[in-house]
C-alpha cells in the first residue's frame, strides 16, 4: 500500500515532468543530459521530500535542487572550451622519415664527384642561381649547367633519390634556374 507522501509525490512529478524536462535542456543544452538532470533533482527531492511539502514554494525548493544539481554536475567536468576563429595544430609526423631521407640523400651525394655534388648543394640546397654558383665555384655559367645536368641524371640512374620527399628528386624539389 502506497503512502500519501509518495502518492503526492507521484502526483507532483506528472504534473512537474515536462516543465522540469523543458527548463533541464535550456540548462544543458542536451536532452539525454536534461533527463539525467532531472531525475537526479527529482530524486533528491523525494529523499527531502516532507520538507519540499512543508516549504512556503515547493515548485522553488525543487527548482532550486535542480540548479544546485546542475552546477555541481558542471563542477565535476571541469572541461573548459575555449572560441577561437584558429584551427587547432594539425597532427605532425615524429621526423624519422626526415632523417632516413636526409642520411639517403648525403648518401648518394655522396657518391657524385666533388664539382657535380658542390653544384647541387648550392643550387637546389641553399637555393642558389646558376650565376651565384658559377662565381662561387670560379667557373662559369654553361658549367655550372652542364654539372647539374650530369649530377641529376646520375642521381635519376642511382634511383636512391627518386623516393625522397614525395618522390620528389632534387631538381623538382625547387631552386632557381
């Protein structure tokens, strides 16, 4: 046999529910949330639920136990959102495959006679014109081309290079002509 407390009480949360449910997702944000929210507060205040009775605005002391539920709901998150117009930092790779192609490169440079390797190194690493190698290296122009042509098709035929940087060889890779 049910008691009149619980009675009242059954009463008051199918008059409650939708109004309460309403206030809960402006609260929240969530309608899962609401719900939760609810049900917690309502819960609560059936353990109270003589002195909700006695309270000059039961409605208020109910409300007030839903709002005191909420903050302390938002108390245990702790999760703080920060608005910005920026996209977060996009995922980086660890740099391995920089240092594999790096010791892959010095490799097969390497392997090309001293003035081709020179050329290379200053035109397509330190960005170079051919003009500025050809002074550089006390030589001339037509050199400087004739270097780069050889040096790159030895490379292409050496095949280490082809694969490095996004199959990009070092004269893809840039440089000024």
């Amino acid at each position: 046999m049910k008691t009149s407390a619980e009675a009242d009480f059954r009463e008051y949360v199918a008059d409650r529910w939708p109004r309460m449910l309403r206030t809960a997702y402006l609260l929240t944000g969530n309608h899962h949330d609401a719900e939760d929210l609810v049900q917690a507060s309502l819960a609560k205040a059936y353990t109270r639920w003589e002195r909700v009775q006695r309270a000059d605005d039961p409605d208020a002391y109910v409300w007030r136990i839903m709002i005191n539920t909420n903050v302390d709901r938002l108390r245990g998150l702790r999760v703080r959102e920060w608005l910005t117009t920026r996209f977060p930092e996009s995922q980086t790779a660890d740099g391995t495959d920089r240092i594999v192609d790096r010791n892959l490169l010095l490799k097969a440079l390497g392997r090309l006679p001293a003035r081709q390797r020179a050329v290379l190194v200053l035109r397509f690493l330190e960005d170079r014109s051919e003009t500025e190698v050809a002074k550089v290296l006390g030589t001339r122009v037509g050199t400087v081309r004739s270097h780069t042509a050889r040096a790159l098709a030895r490379l292409r035929r050496d095949g280490t290079v082809l694969g490095l940087g996004n199959g990009r060889t070092p004269a893809a890779a840039g440089g000024r002509r």
